[in-house]
C-alpha cells in the first residue's frame, strides 16, 4: 500500500511502533508507548493507515484508516490468543473514530459489518503476472532433485496444524500414487518431504506441482498459495474457510471441508481437463494496477 501511495505522489512516512529487539516481552512497554505517540508523530498528516494490531490509542484525527486481513484465534499460544482478543475489542471500541476499515475479501467484509462496522472498503490482493513466467530450467530441476517417478506431485502446504497439514497428509499417505510435499516452516513433523526454497525455487515447485491442497483450520484472509497456484495454472482443493471460499469458488476450484474426501477430491481435479484454466483467468484478474488504484482511491 506504501508503494501505491508514493507512485500516486503522496508523502508516505513509515512508523513502526514495534520496538527493535529480541524477545517478546521486554518490547511491550515500549511498544504500548509507541502506539500512544501514533497521534503526536502523525499530527501534520491527513491520514494514518495502520494494521489491525495496532488500534489501541487510537484518536479520530488524523483520519485513520484500519486494515483488517482477518481474525481468527485457532492453534494460537495463549498470550497471542489474549493479545488478539484485546486487538478486536479496541477496535469495536473505537470504530467511531476509523474513517476506513479495508478488507481483503467479502468474507470479512460482511464479518466486520455484523460488528457495525459501516465505512467498509474491499482491496483485494494485487499479483504481478510478470512475476509467475518460470524458468523451465529451474522446474526441471527441482524434478530431478524430487524425483517423484510416476508419482503426481501434491504439495500440502506449510506443515502446521492451523495449515492443516497433518489432516492433509493422514487423508492422502496411503496412495502409492502420490507424492506429498510440504515446506517452509514445520510446528508438526510429518514424514514427508520437506522443502526449504527461495522465492523463485518456490515459484517453479508449484508450476511443478500436479495439486496443491490448501486445507487450513482457520478463516484465512484470503489465501496467498492456492491463489499463486492458480497463477501458474495448478489445480487447488482448500478447506475455503474464510475469505478463501471467494478465491477458490470464484475460480472454480475445489472446497472440501471433510478431510476424509480429499483422496476423491484428487482424483476429481486430476480428471478435470479445464480447471487449471478455469484458476489461471480468475486468478489473473487480481491485477497490480487493480489494487494500486484502490489503494489510492482510499483517500480521495
């Protein structure tokens, strides 16, 4: 949104009321003391855009603008739990004094409007075609370092319970046929592959991937992955909680909430000739330009 803002000729100034340092605990003094100083730094300003996290403090003026990517407290520590509460409550507190509150989705723009929030605005995600032509070179050769041999490849996302990996991964480990793949970030340790890729090594694992199953336990804002997997083109099965039922029904994919019809989920989208094609044109609508110019439309 920073960068949408200057293209467009606005003066953008970054605060970041998290204070630098390790640990958790020992920042919170000094970050409550930040968010109560929000107002003062931003007095010459006409706008204040900040994250859903940070609403405590809050004052009417300058105008404030909330994003709100979504709320959901599943599989959080305690204290995240507490901290996420509290976030809410400010912010039903103080809705009074937000000029706009921006969402990703109709899912959670319809969710905040039940809490009586009225000055909605929905920004979906902007994605840079550009962005999603892989090197063949490169998908070749994470194929070799794979090695699945006849095996489809099914990429079950991060493995972590709120991502529903291991659900995932206890529905489909029976088929000799499949080859699961998780990556990234481990909470749960499942007896699969597990890659660590750069932004491009990704980028050509998932144009390699046969079906990418998005299967979270949790409202999701929206879904980065099983969107980027339609981009190149990659059929997706997902769990569709929260704004992630628009993505994938929008784009005709597949939503399975019971973990024990994935396997036939599979099978569907493997016979399935034009649902790759069906996720590439809806996915590729969300464009850069589309969101800059909302972004910008926010304070005209």
């Amino acid at each position: 949104m920073e960068k949408a803002f200057q293209s467009a000729g606005h003066d953008v100034r970054d605060f970041n009321p998290v204070p630098q340092g390790k640990g958790r605990f020992h920042k919170v003094p000094g970050y409550l003391q930040n968010l109560m100083n929000i107002s003062g730094e931003a007095r010459n300003s006409d706008y204040v855009l900040r994250a859903m996290n940070h609403v405590f403090f809050m004052e009417s003026a300058p105008k404030q603008i909330v994003v709100a990517y979504h709320y959901d407290t599943a599989y959080c520590h305690p204290l995240v739990k507490a901290h996420h509460y509290m976030t809410l409550r400010s912010l039903i507190g103080n809705k009074d004094k937000i000029a706009k509150l921006v969402v990703i989705s109709k899912y959670w723009r319809d969710y905040f409007y039940e809490l009586g929030f009225k000055n909605i605005e929905t920004i979906y995600c902007g994605f840079d075609k550009n962005e999603f032509t892989v090197d063949q070179t490169l998908v070749d050769a994470l194929r070799s370092r794979i090695n699945p041999g006849n095996r489809k490849i099914i990429y079950i996302g991060n493995s972590q319970k709120k991502k529903g990996a291991d659900k995932a991964y206890e529905a489909l480990k029976d088929r000799e046929d499949l080859l699961l793949i998780t990556s990234g970030n481990r909470d749960v340790n499942l007896p699969c592959l597990n890659l660590e890729l750069n932004r491009k090594e990704y980028l050509a694992f998932l144009k390699l991937s046969d079906v990418v199953v998005t299967f979270s336990q949790f409202k999701e804002g929206w879904n980065r992955v099983a969107h980027e997997a339609m981009m190149m083109g990659v059929p997706v099965i997902g769990s569709g909680l929260g704004g992630m039922g628009e993505l994938l029904s929008g784009g005709g994919q597949k939503i399975v909430t019971d973990a024990t019809m994935l396997s036939t989920a599979v099978n569907d989208v493997l016979k399935d000739s034009e649902i790759s094609i069906r996720g590439r044109e809806f996915a590729q609508t969300f464009t850069r330009d589309r969101f800059d110019k909302s972004v910008v439309d926010l304070v005209l």
